[in-house]
C-alpha cells in the first residue's frame, strides 16, 4: 500500500487537494466564542489557609494540575503557594514553573478569582508537614475526586495545620459536577492565565515563521501563544501574490514508553518483543505484573479496538489518503521517535518536507532549551497549535488533547484537527493490500471525517479537551 500512496502522491501533482482539506468543514463551529473570561463573583480571600503543590509527569499533567488545583484553592477558599513541579526521572528536567510561564501574570490574572503567594508565611516554612499530616499524595485523593471530598477531608486539614502540601497532584479533580464558576476558573486558568515566558515565546514565533517561509501572515491564535513577538510574524514578504505558506503539525506519539505501555506489536518480530519487554520491567514493572497474573487482550485484538498507537507507516498512508500532496510543509512534534530515522523512513521519503524544531533552529538558538524537555515541548506546543492543521495520531494524548482544546476555544471555527478514529483506521489497514487506492481514500476519509463533528463537551469530559460548554465558551 506504502507503493501505492507513493503513485498516488506522484500523480496527485497533478490535481488539486480536496476542497476542505484544510479547513473544518462544519460551519457551525465558528458560533462557539470564548467566554471564559467572564467572572460573577467576588475574589477569595484565602483564609483558610495555604495550598502548596508539587505537581508531577511531563508539561501536559503539570498544566492540567496547575488549572485543578486553582480551582480546589478556590473551592476551599485557600491561598495558592506558586505551584512547584516534582523531578522526574522519565522527564530529567530541572525547569520550574518560573522557567515554563510568566508568574507575574499568573499571579495578576487569577487576583480577582484566588489568592497566590510565592511562598508560605515565615512561621509556615520550619513545619514538618508529613508529620502534622498535612503532606497529601495522589494516593490519599481518589481520581476524578468531586468537591465534597476537599471539604471533607482537606478543609479540615487546612483550619487544623492552616497549610496543606499536595505532593504529586494530578487527574484528582472531576469533570462533573462543578459549580458553573469554578468550572470556568478551570478554563480560564488554562487558556488566559498561563503564558509561556518571553524565551519561549519569542523561539515559538520564530518557528511559526519559519513554517511559514517568512510569509507575512497572522493566524488566528499567534497572539495568544506568542503575545507580543507576534509582530515579527509580520515581517516578511508583503507581495500580495505570494503563495499561502501553510503547514501542517504532526503529533507521531511513537516513543517507546508509549509503545512499550500499549502491550501492541510493530512488525519488528523477536528482537522488539524483548526489547519492549526489557523496558517494561524497568519502567513499568505493574504492567508487567498484570501480564503474569491475568490473561490481556493480543496484540492482535489490541489494534483491532484502536488501542494501538498509529506507526509512522500507518500515518502516512492515512495522511496520503486524506489528500496532503507530496509538497506539504509538515513539523513533527515530539521527542524520540522509537525505531529512530530508520522507522521514520516511509514518512520522509513520501513527505521530503518534514522537519523538527531541530531542524528549523540552529545550534546557537536551540542551546538555551537543551536538557529541558518541557520547554522543548512548550515549543512543540505553540507551533502545533498555531499550525493550518492539527494531526494526532493518538486522541488519548494530553499534549494532543490540550492543542485541539486550544484550537477550538481561539480557533473561531477554522482550525481543522484531524483525529483518526484508530479502531476504524485498523479494520481498514488490515485489509489495505485487498482494495485498490481509491476504495482505500475513500474509507479513511469517511472515517477521518466522522470525528469532525462539531458537539458541545460530554458530561465527565476535560473542559480542557472540550471547551465547547457555556463554562467555558458562549455559543452565539
């Protein structure tokens, strides 16, 4: 099939690509407008005493972390402490919140909704928090915990010790059901109150524009990802007939944790079965547990429910399909791809202009953001989210989710996210070599453009994914 995209690529030169490849195709998206902003209340006082969080996982878990815990500060009527994050071994990145977003504003922004301090009261900082019992872990929250849990059993904590330390804080706030205005704090939190620093902003709009081939244009969400250095995005060529220089971003979640976690195969036999098996019972030791204890689903049954990550040669062929011509301008986000350039290869060799933010930046300009994955993904974040369009290849993704939740919220309806429903993209790939080319584009369209529709968000949904609700998004 690999041989027929290739054909259909070369002859497709030829034709135009389909008419609303780059667009959403639901006019009804564009009648949700941001709203989040919109307070009815007074501001907190914070009397009950002082949250602290360290929280833990990659950029995507903090930021939502971050955005949960605003709201339980409030919910509790506590002083936030400027939130930490907790090293991880997986991640080995030093940054701190300082390092990845702008605290005045942080701190600014959220004034009329909580309290932020930098740091505890003098008498606070000599208490030995585990030992009053005001150290709180992931384990002593249940998931998706509601309101009532925090005022059960934190605010007591709180008049008792005045300072409670959540230690790891993350999916420990539900969706549902929230007051209507901390709902929206949520949102507001996540798409106004948390901007990247300058370092970060300016190399981000440094790769817009570079996507763009110095082309002067301003999308839709430049400002709110790059605030002022949107200006340079202006700078360039100003003929009026130059070409429209669009680009399309790329998240292939295809790194081993990813793949190792899945319990998938990828076609590498033996030698990849004992490898990923190697690297689960270092990393995943639980998972490796449940395999000895219980009877999983096969690999085979696996990727027939979706369950397996798309491989880059899965990706490409539904890129190919979707209609993308051989000359698309595509940046690949992520961190290493598990096979390295050698799995990558059937993606590179049909689409010669992918590129990285290595690629794109020199040594000079990517050296103050080595050895610090966040901010590297903070980068990756800005120029997929600000990209023509969006393509994950895992809807699961919190790095995914949290683009295509920016997209719609500052997108008006016009910034087309491709989420392949992977159960049906595997019945379709299984029988790939049976059914000619044009039987093969016209299945993964259909199924591509099934998950376009446009719907407000799900009862127990992430308003973080999903803005689309009237905590978040006024539909007009």
């Amino acid at each position: 099939m690999l041989a027929k995209a290739a054909h259909a690529l070369a002859e497709g030169q030829r034709k135009p690509e389909p008419k609303d490849l780059w667009a959403e195709p639901y006019f009804v998206a564009s009648s949700w407008k941001p709203c989040a902003e919109q307070r009815d209340w007074q501001p907190s006082e914070g009397t009950n005493g002082y949250i602290i969080v360290t929280a833990n996982g990659g950029i995507n878990q903090q930021r939502v972390a971050v955005c949960n815990i605003v709201a339980v500060a409030r919910l509790l009527n506590a002083t936030l402490v400027l939130p930490k994050f907790l090293y991880s071994s997986v991640w080995k990145d030093v940054s701190q919140f300082g390092d990845i977003y702008q605290e005045e504003h942080f701190i600014d922004y959220l004034k009329p909704d909580i309290r932020i301090v930098r740091e505890l009261p003098q008498e606070l900082q000599s208490l030995d928090l585990e030992a009053i019992g005001s150290l709180v872990t992931d384990a002593d929250v249940v998931k998706e915990a509601k309101p009532g849990f925090y005022k059960k059993y934190i605010l007591p904590i709180l008049h008792k010790n005045r300072v409670v330390h959540f230690l790891g804080f993350g999916n420990r706030l539900a969706s549902d059901p929230l007051p209507l205005q901390v709902q929206r704090l949520r949102c507001r939190c996540n798409f106004h109150a948390l901007k990247f620093v300058p370092k970060i902003e300016e190399t981000g709009a440094l790769l817009i524009r570079r996507m763009r081939q110095n082309v002067t244009r301003l999308g839709p969400l430049d400002r709110h990802l790059v605030g002022p250095f949107s200006k340079s995005m202006m700078k360039g060529e100003r003929n009026r007939g130059a070409k429209v220089a669009r680009y399309l971003a790329l998240h292939l979640r295809f790194e081993i944790d990813m793949v190792a976690h899945s319990l998938c195969e990828y076609g590498g036999g033996e030698e990849e079965r004992n490898e990923l098996e190697a690297y689960r019972e270092i990393h995943f030791p639980a998972l490796v547990e449940l395999k000895r204890t219980k009877k999983l689903p096969s690999p085979a049954a696996l990727k027939a429910e979706g369950l397996c990550p798309l491989m880059p040669e899965e990706t490409v062929l539904m890129l190919a399909a979707l209609g993308f011509n051989r000359q698309t301008r595509i940046y690949l986000a992520g961190a290493h791809i598990y096979g390295g350039k050698s799995r990558l290869a059937s993606l590179t060799t049909l689409y010669p202009n992918l590129v990285t933010k290595e690629n794109l930046l020199s040594s000079s300009e990517i050296e103050p953001f080595k050895n610090f994955s966040s901010q590297l993904a903070a980068l990756d974040f800005i120029v997929c989210t600000a990209a023509d369009v969006f393509a994950m290849t895992d809807s699961g993704s919190q790095f995914s989710s949290l683009i295509s939740g920016f997209r719609v919220y500052y997108g008006g309806g016009k910034m087309a996210t491709i989420r392949p429903n992977k159960r049906r993209l595997a019945d379709i790939f299984v029988k790939n070599n049976t059914i000619d080319w044009r039987t093969f584009e016209q299945r993964v369209r259909k199924a591509v453009r099934q998950t376009k529709r446009v719907f407000s968000r799900p009862v127990g949904r992430s308003v973080y994914r999903y803005p689309r609700c009237n905590e978040c998004m006024c539909n007009t």
